[in-house]
C-alpha cells in the first residue's frame, strides 16, 4: 500500500472565540506525539505533508498556518515554498540569536514574512536574548506553564511597549482563558479549547536520486529545455511540481498543458528551494516504485513521438504530460478522479487521463496496448492502421521509447 502521512493541527482562537489559524505539528505515527530529532528536518516534513501530501488549503482553509522553524531552516530556503501571506513562522524558543540570523529574519520580514517566537519564557534574560527580533515579530506565544513567577498582567505589561500581540499558550481552563482575555491577550491556544488532531494523507514524492539529478542540472545550465527535458524523466517529480502550482496559490490562472509551462513560471530559484525540501526531509522508497515510473516515461515518450508521426507536433508537451501522468493512480493507489480533482489541469488532459477522451485519450489506449512484450508484432500491426502509421513506424517508435527508459536508468 501507499504510505499514510500524518500531521497534527491545534486550532488558535481569538478572544471572540473565533479560529483563527491552525499550528501544523510534526506527527510520524497517528498519535497525539512525535519523535523529533532534528527541528529543521520535522519543519521539511511539515512543509511537504501540508504542501504535497494533504495540501494546505484542505488544512487551514482560509486560516492562517502556524509552522515551527529553527535557525537552520531560517537560514535554508524551505519558507520560499510555501505562500507567505497563508502562514506564520514560529522560531522556537532555543534558536541561537546571531548576527546572521537577526539579519535574515529582517530580510524575511521586508519581504512580507511574519514571525512569532514560540514557547516564550517571560524572564528578563530570555527577553533580551530575543529583543534584536522585536521588531520583525507579530506574535509572541507565551507559555502559560514555564512562567508561574509572572503574572498574566504582568506578562502584558513587559510586552506592551513592543507593540507586539501576544497569544496564550496551554490555556487549561476558562479561568485562565478569562484572566488572559481581561489582560489583553490576542489570541488562545490550548488543551482547554482543543487537543489537535490528526491529519493523514497518501504520501507521494520523488526518489531522492532523481531530486539531487535535477538539483545538479539547475547548477550546470540554465536552459530551460535542457531542464524540461531531465524533468520529463521522472513522472513523480512532474506529479509534485502539479500539487505544488496548485496548493501553493500561484496567481496562474491559464490551464496547465506541459512541463515546460510550470518549470518557466516557477523559475530556477524557487525549483531549486522546492527540490531542496525533498532532500533535507530525508524521503524513502516506495514499494514498486520503479517498475511504475518506467511504465509512465515509457508512455510519456511513447505519447510524445506518436503525436509528432502524425504531424500534430503542437500536441506534443500535452501527449507526454498525460503520458506521465497516467500511472499515477496506481503509484498512489487512489482513484484518478479524486487526483485530478484539485488540480489545475487542461479539460482535454483531464478527459484523457479519466476517460480515454478526445483525441489523446484514444492514443492513451492505443500506448497502453503496447505495453505488453508477448505477441509485440502482431499488436502492432494491429495498432498501426488506428493511429495511421505503417507497422515500421510503429515499431520505431516502440523501440525508442524502450531505449528512452532504458537510458534513464
């Protein structure tokens, strides 16, 4: 079976009682905990279960997203990935303060970034630790439990002329909840309200060896066929470059009708980022991984030249786009409706994909047929008339679609 992902959502109230965004917490297991042994690679996984796996807008809806972040990831480039007006990044409470690091989360901010520090303990010494980033940051989450030698009122007062919002953290009953309030506090989270629940979805991401690939063409070239061309090898990269147009909210209004038409509007910077989360999350394998993505390259090539044979060139990105994609319901073990769903594709893609439509699904079918090595001959002199090519021509282009996967490998 496909792998299950999980993530763990913690609602934050206003003082009106009224959601206000969601934490996204690490979860390995669908339990109310997590293991974590490195901040900045739970915050990777994080950012692709929200971004990838799940998707953020079947997570937060139109909340804003709260995600914890480390100095290491601050100073990466993981938060280009995800739409900076939808989230809040929380640095935790022991992120070591450096003169690098002040200075990047003042970059951050200027370009639209919001901040809140996390867990914060309202002794003297640990607000003038962090006081360098005041002014960057929007929220300070105030951990009700670690500062029994202040008072709530107290907390308000040390933090009022910063102009800062502050956000009560682990509120456990209404009397602290109506304490907070009464002082001045701007927003709630905690058992009291809401233990956080768990989200799960069916993980799908690229093979760690095709993700340092491509990140190693972005550092040799920047010709944009030469890249489309290295993407156009690996089908799940292809998948996960849809999911990120759609669930990172690009103002991208035309329907998507190849590979190429993504990789321009991203740009190199921002695919560069992208493939670095993948690779600092530490992916593994899947079960049966690569007998189907060389299926999918088979058909994506396949779809590719035949379009070409018969002189409708122009259809060419569009055949092996659906080429590639057309595995990916048995990569993921889910229905291609429910795929497609969400995501931002051309009705004579989606057509295809789902039916065998129009005039690119009908040569789904016919590749689909070759796939097969028994009798290989006799389909083919079957298939040609349909497709209106001679069995030579066929069998050319059987063969180097062969010779394209076999070459990938």
């Amino acid at each position: 079976m496909q792998p299950e992902i999980f993530l763990g959502r913690q609602p934050i109230f206003t003082d009106q009682g009224k959601c206000f965004g969601y934490e996204l917490l690490h979860r390995n297991k669908d339990q109310n905990s997590a293991v974590i042994d490195d901040d900045a690679k739970a915050t990777a996984r994080v950012i692709i279960n929200t971004v990838h796996n799940i998707g953020y807008s079947s997570i937060i809806a139109d909340k804003i997203g709260f995600i914890n972040v480390d100095d290491h990831t601050l100073l990466g480039d993981a938060l280009f990935s995800l739409p900076k007006d939808k989230f809040i990044f929380e640095i935790l409470e022991y992120t070591k303060m450096s003169v690098a690091i002040v200075e990047r989360i003042q970059y951050l901010y200027e370009q639209g970034y919001r901040f809140a520090i996390d867990d914060f303990c309202c002794r003297s010494a640990n607000i003038e630790y962090f006081k360098l980033l005041f002014p960057y940051i929007d929220i300070i989450k105030i951990d009700l439990l670690m500062t029994h030698e202040v008072s709530i009122e107290a907390m308000m007062d040390k933090f009022r002329p910063y102009g800062m919002k502050l956000l009560a953290e682990k509120v456990e009953n209404m009397e602290i909840f109506e304490r907070c309030k009464k002082a001045g506090f701007s927003y709630f989270q905690g058992y009291f309200f809401e233990k956080p629940t768990i989200i799960s979805g069916k993980k799908i991401e690229p093979s760690m060896m095709n993700v340092i690939d491509l990140i190693n063409t972005f550092y040799i070239t920047s010709d944009i066929d030469v890249i489309t061309e290295k993407f156009s090898r690996y089908p799940e990269l292809t998948f996960n470059l849809l999911r990120y147009i759609n669930s990172a909210a690009f103002s991208f209004h035309s329907k998507i009708s190849s590979i190429k038409q993504i990789l321009t509007l991203l740009g190199p910077s921002r695919l560069r980022s992208w493939l670095g989360l993948f690779l600092y999350a530490g992916t593994k394998e899947h079960l049966f991984q690569e007998a189907i993505l060389e299926a999918a390259m088979f058909r994506g090539k396949m779809m590719q030249d035949l379009v070409q044979a018969c002189n409708k060139g122009e259809l060419a990105d569009e055949a092996f786009l659906i080429g590639s994609l057309s595995l990916i319901d048995t990569y993921m073990q889910v229905e291609m409706g429910s795929i497609l769903e969400n995501i931002h594709l051309g009705t004579s893609i989606k057509n295809a994909l789902l039916n065998r439509e129009g005039y690119l699904g009908k040569l789904l079918s016919v590749v689909e047929k070759l796939e097969t090595t028994e009798n290989i001959h006799s389909i083919i002199d079957y298939l040609a008339p349909k497709v209106r090519l001679t069995p030579n021509d066929l069998y050319r282009i059987y063969l180097d679609a062969n010779a394209y996967v076999l070459e990938a490998k």
